[in-house]
C-alpha cells in the first residue's frame, strides 16, 4: 500500500474516532472525575498518543524500505 494511502486511511480513522468518543460519551473516561472536561481531554490525548504511534511505525517502515525518492539532497535552485 501507498504511503499516502495509509495517511488518508489513518487520517479517516482519527476522525471516526473522535466522532464515535463524542457520541459515545468519551467512552466512560469521563466517570474518573467530577470535572466535565476531564473525559474529553482525556480521550483526546489517547487518540492522538496512538496516531503518533501508527506515524512513527509508517515512517519508519518507508524508511526500512530505502525509498531514495526523499532524500536528504538538496533540490537544485
């Protein structure tokens, strides 16, 4: 599969999830606490603590690859 694929793919995800935390009351992260914002906050940053995971993993598969069409040479100006 196509890098841009997989961040298409992974960008659609986020977005599901969000969704489906918001509509499903932050799936019970908000009974740890009396603050109403607790729950929210709370999910959010698991949401995005795994989409730094599934970056980091996709980077560093298309780095394992050697794909030479980015590299770390300048373009010519």
């Amino acid at each position: 599969m196509k890098l841009i694929t997989k961040l298409i793919l992974l960008g659609a995800a986020v977005v599901l999830l969000l969704f489906l935390g918001s509509t499903l009351g932050f799936l019970g992260f908000g009974l740890m606490s009396t603050d109403l914002m607790y729950g929210p906050v709370l999910y959010c940053t698991l949401v995005l603590a795994v989409l730094i995971l599934c970056c980091t993993g996709i980077i560093v598969s298309h780095l394992k690859k050697g794909d030479s069409s980015h590299s770390e040479e300048a373009a010519p100006v």
